[in-house]
C-alpha cells in the first residue's frame, strides 16, 4: 500500500489534472482529435510540463548550467553541491511522450539523482514531435552519449544510461543502437516507468486505465503516432521492447502498479533476462507514473536510493574493483 503521504499528493495530483483538462483550450486528445489539434494540445502540455518542473527544482545547494552543444543539440549539465561527483556521469533522457518536456521540466528530478548517484547529470534537449519525428529523438541522444565520450573523456564504464517515461524508452533504444553500431556500451540502464512499447499491446494499458491518474490509455496511440511518423509503432528502433536486447549492460527499472506502462516494464525486464541480461524490477504498490519527479515522497525516497546505489556500485572503475 502506498504511504499516507503519497495518497495525499495522489488526490491533489488527480484534482490539479482534472482542471488541466478541462481547461485546456485543445481539449483532451483522443484517437479521433486533428493532428492539428494534437499538436496545440502537445504545445500547451509542454508550457505547463515546463511550469511544474519548475516548482519542483530546488533552489538551493543544486547547479545547472546549459551546454550549448552536446553532439546535434544542446542539453543542461546539473550537478547536487553536497556531493563529489567524481568522474562519473548519467545520461538522463527525459519524458514527456516524445512531445513535451524538456531540461527545465526536469532538473529537480536531475539533481536528485545527482545526489543518491553521485554524478554529474547531463540532460539533452533532444528534438520534440510533432516537429521531429523518428529518428530525431535517437540521433540527438547518439550524439549526446558521444559527446561525453570524445568530447568530455568519460569512459563509457563510467557512463550510466537513464531515462523516464518516453526518456526510458528512448535511453533503451540508444543501448540497441550502440551495441548494433560497435560503440562501447555504458555501464547500465535505468529505467522509470519506461514506455518501451508504442503499440500498446500490454494488457495493462486497459485493466489500469482508470487507476492511472497521470496516463489516459486512448491518447497514447495518437501521440505515440505523432513520435514514430511512417514507421510501424512494433519497428525495435520505436519500441525497444520488440529489440534484441542480448549483450546488453546490467539494468534496473522502477514501475508504480497503478499505471498503464506496467506491463511496458515487468515485459523488458522478463525479456532482458531472457536475453542473459542481469535485470532487476522494482514495483512500488499504488503509485503512478514516474513518482520519482515528486519529492518528500518515502517511495520517492527509496526508489531514488536504489537507482543511486545501483549507478554507484556499476560505474566502480575497475582498478577499484581489483583493489
């Protein structure tokens, strides 16, 4: 059962949602909206993505400063100042359903990380659909991972790859592509209510529909479409969960049982052990998409205290090991 604290943030997260959505001019999408209609919905969600995640960041003892160029776009270094962040890094994708959010949505996210990490965080500004569809997304977060490597020195044993929501997704789909390019893979995978399958075919999509307060199940066709453009919604390089994942570096996913990407999730991590990946699952009881973005939480607390752990211990260097 969720905490006492979590189901008072969920009341007021479903309340603040409800008024969103009645008040926003677009109205909310359905498989039938315009794309026209789609997009002012997406611009709209985007401004108000870009709102909350600035009350969400914390106004002291955390920095960030953009990067004008990681690779084919630009992107925010964030880094907690009560850490050492060593020479370590995380590659943090964000979410937002291919269409909203950006580095400014996700800073208090990022610098919580940082903490329980003890990185460095790098968020790139990958381009957004509607406007950018498949591969645009893929390309800047290639270019981004390359970045660090030929342009900042990580070594990528010392990069770990992480990504929430669509992020998690897409981080996913940068491993398949390094590994089928020959690129050295980073150390691991994190991912946070990853959306690994845009075609929707998890039963939780319609069995969870209704105890999602975040996600609505029929709009995640349309924007899923706007994202992948002529490509088939089950193509690997869209939807990581159809990829081969053998060879891939160990990987951690934390899922709330109250969302429709459930099965997103508990899929990947069955299908990575499959595969001979070393994968670990992580359910959180009644929580919904992506918790990890709303502090105080005791969820929130742990989880980001298991991926830090996890980060640290897969990122030893090792010399360290050996010692």
């Amino acid at each position: 059962m969720a905490s006492v604290r979590a189901r008072l943030m969920r009341t007021a997260l479903v309340g603040a949602l409800e008024v969103l959505r009645r008040t926003n001019d677009a109205g909310a999408p359905g498989p039938d909206l315009a794309p026209e209609q789609l997009e002012a919905y997406a611009l709209q969600a985007h401004e108000r993505m870009e709102a909350l995640g600035e009350r969400l960041t914390p106004r002291t003892r955390v920095s960030w400063h953009e990067v004008p160029s990681m690779g084919t776009v630009g992107g925010e270094w964030v880094e907690d100042e009560r850490v050492a962040a060593d020479d370590r890094v995380v590659l943090h994708l964000h979410g937002g359903a291919f269409v909203i959010g950006s580095p400014r949505s996700h800073r208090g996210l990022a610098s919580s990380l940082s903490r329980t990490s003890r990185s460095a965080v790098v968020l790139p500004e990958y381009r957004l659909a509607p406007a950018n569809v498949f591969p645009a997304a893929l390309e800047d977060a290639m270019g981004a991972y390359r970045w660090l490597v030929e342009d900042r020195g990580f070594r990528p044993g010392r990069i770990a790859v992480c990504g929430d929501s669509a992020g998690g997704g897409l981080g996913l789909s940068l491993l398949v592509r390094l590994r089928d390019e020959g690129f050295e893979l980073p150390a691991c995978y994190v991912g946070m209510s990853p959306w690994t399958d845009l075609a929707g075919t998890g039963p939780a999509l319609v069995e969870l529909d209704e105890l999602d307060p975040w996600l609505v199940a029929e709009m995640m066709g349309p924007v899923a479409r706007m994202y992948a453009g002529d490509t088939p919604l089950d193509d690997p390089r869209v939807s990581p969960l159809y990829a081969d994942l053998t060879g891939l570096p160990p990987m951690l996913v934390h899922v709330g049982t109250h969302e429709i990407l459930l099965d997103d999730a508990r899929r990947l991590v069955a299908r990575a052990r499959d595969a001979g990946v070393d994968a670990s699952l992580g359910t959180f009881e009644e929580m919904w998409h992506v918790f990890q973005a709303f502090p105080g939480l005791p969820e929130t607390r742990r989880s980001l205290r298991e991926i830090g752990a996890f980060i640290r211990r897969c990122t030893v260097p090792p010399e360290r090991l050996a010692a």
